[in-house]
C-alpha cells in the first residue's frame, strides 16, 4: 500500500544544523575569535586555562585539563590511572568506535559486557562475571546523554579495586542522582565534536577530575610530559584543547543547560506525540537520570523500511550504530561472535535516531511522528 502523508506540508528536515547556534550566538563568538587572534597566543592560554575552570566547575569536579578530542580524553585518562599493556578494561560493544580504540592504544584488552536495553547502557548485573585477574578499568558509556547506573558501578569497582572512567562524551550536563555526569568516576572524559551538546568548532576534548595527582598527569601527558619548557618528566603526547576552540566553547557553555532544557522538552512532544504507535519504542529515562537527549533513539522492528520511508519525505536520520564493537573487522582479534552479546545486537538492528537539537521546530517534530504514525499506516 502506498503511504502518503496527509495533512501537513512537505518539508526537508536534516538530521542536523549547527548553524542557527552560531547565529544566536554571532556576535560574541567572532568577538571571543577576534580577540585569541589579536592577543597572538593559540596553545595553552588564558581561554584554555579559564575554560578549564569553567567546565569543572560546572561538573562539579575539582579539575578539569583540556586535550584534542574525546577519544584522546580517554586515552590519556587510561594512561593517567596507569593502565598498562594487557589489562582489561570493560566497556560496551553499543558505543562509538573511539571508547574502544582507546583502550587498544593504551595497550589494554577491551572485554565487552551487553547492555540494558531500556536504557542502552551497561547492564550493571552482568559486570561481575566479565572480571578477571586482569582487568584494571571500567568505562560506562553515557549513552545518548542519559547516564549509566553509576552508583552500581561505583560499588563494583570499590570491591575488586577498579578504576572507572566515565565516557560522558554524549553527556554534557546530564545527571545521575543530582551529580553531573563526568563526576563520579576517577575520570570523566568528554568530546567537543561540533554535534555534541556542547560542541566547538573544531576538535576538542576535556578529562575532568577531582584527584590533584591525576589531573597533574594528566597535563603533563597532554603536552609532551614536559614540566616545564623543554624538560620531560615523563614521555607525553601532543594532546591540546586549542585558544580558539576553548574561547568558543566558553561563550557556548553559558547557553549548554538551556539548550538541554530545549532538548528535554522537544524529547517529551515527540513521545507525546508517539505514544499511540505501538510498533516503536521511544527513550526509556531510568529513575535516577536527568537524561540530556544528545540523541533521540527509538526502536522498532521494521527500522531500515522506516527509515527510506523517511528519508523519502526529506526527513533524515541516522543509526548510533549500526554495528557493534565487538562484530567490526577492526575488533576480529578479539574473538567475539554474532550472539555473544544478544542485546546490544538486537538493539543496532532496531535503533533509529530522528532529529533532534534545541532549535528543531515543534512544527518539524509533528510532521516526523506524523510521518512514522503514517508509516505504521495509523490515523494522523
Ligand atoms: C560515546 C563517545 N565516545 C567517544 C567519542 C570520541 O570523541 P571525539 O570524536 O571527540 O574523539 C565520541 C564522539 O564521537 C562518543 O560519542
């Protein structure tokens, strides 16, 4: 049967715009652009160092140090709490790529445990089976801005001495319980890809933290273990959050809890609006979450037809991700195989993430779930 949607006007929505941010925020962004230029100093300057403060500060960590990228965040933060070659660290095989590459560069051995598909984190019951002799680290993912099940987590950690490591890199200001997200670990570790939250324009990256020690490592290995110019106390990388990115980031760090807001808000109409298609699943916020909606990702079965029928109607969307870790080429060495972790298989066969950032229109919203309700051949 031919699906047409009724009622509504044709539009093109994409899955995303970075731009209408850019033109709310005009003036004082090129203004906080000009003046990194004029002052001349771009590597480690006074808008890196009071960015830093910032973004701690709004976490509720007592440091945070500014480094190239989230994947570089992590990667550092592993070396810092002195992962070393052959460990294992646990993490989930539903997340973006770079979680898990940077647990192979620090030359640890990434044990996947399968998730929680209500809430497409770890599943907090199967952690302790996935523990050896070997393994050093945990790495809950925040996914698609609402976070793991931290205080679960936590209390695994303390009694087979672990460390954790958030990765809050689709989490900018979410919570657990009241605490931020990045803040309850020994580490937690964000991305300023320009589609996040809270984005640059640009790379960019933050580890923050409330040990004295490890943020003091941190630095050092961000810029080639140097103390000071020159003299290196340990051997480092060239991992740095640039002038002109953190001056952006600053200016855009005053709007980030009032573009969640809008996120939050524009996440509830469309499960208003969804509610009634019995086909899809829409976001399960867990009860001790204040979920941030990076994405917003439903389920059903019937996802890749629904998705061309979507992109037909110029409404564009993406899957986060469509396949596993633990099924990539790049990961056959570590020997996993399709059914070994059912969940989060399920899961990237089913997910869809729609259109979601804070200047979406409620008007685009209605025409996308009009547009599923069609699909599903239900009344408008
Ligand atoms: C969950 C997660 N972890 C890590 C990263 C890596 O961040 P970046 O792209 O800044 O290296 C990303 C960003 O894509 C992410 O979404």
């Amino acid at each position: 049967m031919e699906k047409i949607i009724t009622g509504t006007e044709n539009m093109r929505i994409p899955f995303g715009d970075l731009k209408p941010q850019y033109f709310q925020l005009k003036k004082e962004i090129d203004g906080a652009v000009r003046q990194v230029i004029e002052r001349g100093r771009f590597i480690l300057g006074e808008e890196v160092e009071a960015f830093e403060k910032e973004f701690a500060e709004y976490c509720g960590c007592g440091y945070g140090i500014g480094v190239g990228s989230g994947t570089e965040a992590i990667h550092l933060a592993l070396i810092a709490l002195s992962i070393q070659p052959g460990d294992e660290v646990i993490t989930v095989p539903n997340t973006a790529v770079p979680t898990v590459s940077a647990i192979s560069f620090a030359g640890a051995i990434p044990k996947f445990v399968d998730i929680n598909p209500d809430t497409y984190t770890i599943d907090v019951t199967k952690i302790e089976s996935a523990i050896t002799k070997k393994t050093k680290a945990i790495i809950p993912v925040h996914l698609y801005g609402q976070c793991a099940d931290m205080d679960t987590i936590l209390d695994i950690s303390k009694k087979y001495n672990l460390a954790v490591i958030e990765d809050a890199c689709q989490a900018h200001g979410a919570a657990y319980k009241g605490k931020k997200a990045g803040s309850m670990g020994n580490a937690g570790c964000f991305s300023f890809y320009p589609t996040k939250n809270l984005g640059a324009f640009g790379d960019g990256g933050m580890v923050v933290a409330n040990d004295a020690a490890i943020a003091e490592r941190l630095k050092l290995l961000r810029n080639y273990g140097q103390e000071k110019r020159y003299f290196h106390r340990i051997k480092g990388f060239n991992s740095r959050l640039d002038e002109i990115q953190a001056a952006i980031l600053r200016v855009k760090l005053k709007c980030l809890d009032q573009w969640n807001t809008t996120r939050m808000e524009k996440a509830a109409l469309y499960k208003r609006l969804l509610r009634d298609v019995s086909n899809i699943i829409t976001p399960i916020e867990a009860p001790y979450s204040s979920h941030v909606y990076h994405l917003f990702v439903i389920r059903c079965e019937e996802r890749d037809d629904l998705q061309g029928f979507l992109s037909e109607k110029g409404i564009g969307t993406l899957i986060h991700y469509p396949r596993p870790i633990h099924l990539q080429e790049s990961y056959r060495d570590l020997k996993y195989e399709k059914g070994d972790l059912p969940a989060a298989e399920h899961c990237a066969e089913t997910i869809l993430s729609l259109p979601l950032y804070p200047e979406i229109k409620d008007s685009e919203i209605e025409f996308i779930a009009a547009a599923i309700k069609d699909f599903f051949c239900l009344n408008i």
